[in-house]
C-alpha cells in the first residue's frame, strides 16, 4: 500500500507552500489540489489573508476576488514570532464577532484553520462569553450554533445530591439533582426541628437552643436587614 507523504509546509515569506518530503519538489497546483491530505490542509484561508492585509473580516465578500487571485496566504505561525502572531490573530477573531458577516466566515473556515488557531480560539472564545459586549456575546454563540456547539464549553453547575438506593437486592449509588426551591425550605425551617432529645434536656440547655433558634429566625426573616 503506498503512502502519501506530501504535507504542507509553513514559510516565513507568509504563504502555504505544498512541499511532497518524499521528492522536495514543489506540488503544482492541480497536484495539490487532488492530492491526498488532510481536510484543509492545501487550501488557502481567507480570514487569515485579511488579518494579514489589516482588513475587517466582516469585509470578506468584498475582496474574495481579490483573495483568489492573489498568491499570499496571509498569516502564519512559525518561528520565533509565532506566539505573538497567534495572540494578535485570536484578538481580532474574537473581536469580529459582533459582526453577522465575520461570523459567518470563521464557521466556513473553521476546520481549516491550524490546530493550535483552533485551540486558542476556543480558550479565548469560552472566556470571552458573557464578558465583552452584548453583540460580541451574540456573535459567539451564533458561531458556537453554526459549529453545532463545538466551540463553547458545557458547565452543568446545577446543585446535585448522592443517594443510596436498594433496587434488586444490589445497592444503587445516583446523583440527582436538588430541587433550589426544596433546598432553600430546608435550610429556613430545618434550623428551627427541636433536638430529639430535647424533653431530656435541662432548662438552661433548652433556653440557649431557643435563643439561638429565635436569632437564626430574625436573620434569615425576608426583608429584614441582618
């Protein structure tokens, strides 16, 4: 069985070059084109041709001639200023999402962006919902639907609570969920149950619970301050 060996390689000149390592010759553009490597590994992005010409992405329609035609790949991430081209490339991302049209963009080119673009941005994007302004939050849960959910995280913070149960002579350990509305009832009359034991105990001891219980009753009364 033969292998494929052409990969894609990054140069600083700031264009995608198909290199095939087998020959280290240059694939032509037919040859990259139907050879076979990895999804979006031979294909030019638009969004990162923008960024590099410091155009906004919501722009994109207005220069997809301009892009097809030209040779540069726009920005890449090799060599000693990798990182900071990342980072500068993950802040405009994040800050074009307040546009329909930049948005739209970045969820057609998603999968062909570089691994570690994709990773950052997802960090970035998570951490950026909710905290930026009401349009960029609505641009990144549109792009998070557009991706079919793939990009922001599902933190599930409900209160649950672990319980026993007997089912078939096996005991069955299961997390369900605490209701907020029971869990709020028990805490504000729990508080006040009498000790079993009470009757049992001397007066000066029920005198102490029932100071103790009227104080948690007027901290804990709604409306008034504590």
């Amino acid at each position: 069985m033969g292998v494929d060996f052409s990969i894609v390689i990054l140069y600083n000149v700031g264009v995608f070059c198909n290199i095939d390592i087998s020959t280290g010759s240059s694939l032509d553009k037919d040859s990259a084109a139907t050879s076979n490597q990895p999804k979006g590994g031979n294909m030019k992005l638009l969004t990162l041709w923008l960024i590099d010409k410091n155009i906004p992405l919501s722009l994109w329609r207005k220069k997809e001639e301009d892009f097809s035609g030209s040779d540069s790949c726009g920005v890449v991430f090799e060599g000693w200023n990798a990182g900071k081209e990342l980072k500068n490339v993950v802040a405009i991302i994040v800050n074009s999402m307040s546009h329909h049209a930049a948005v739209e963009l970045v969820a057609r080119e998603w999968d062909s962006f570089p691994s570690i673009l994709r990773m950052r941005l997802t960090q970035e994007l998570n951490a950026a919902n909710g905290t930026r302004s009401g349009n960029k939050t609505k641009g990144i849960l549109r792009l998070n639907e557009k991706l079919g959910g793939r990009v922001l995280s599902k933190v599930d913070d409900r209160l649950t609570d672990r319980d026993l149960r007997v089912i078939d002579g096996r005991i069955i350990s299961r997390q369900r969920p605490v209701n907020p509305a029971v869990a709020g009832a028990m805490r504000a009359h729990g508080a006040f149950t009498l000790p079993s034991d009470f009757d049992k105990m001397s007066p000066a001891a029920k005198r102490k619970i029932r100071k103790q219980q009227a104080e948690d009753r007027r901290r804990d009364r709604p409306g008034k301050k504590k």
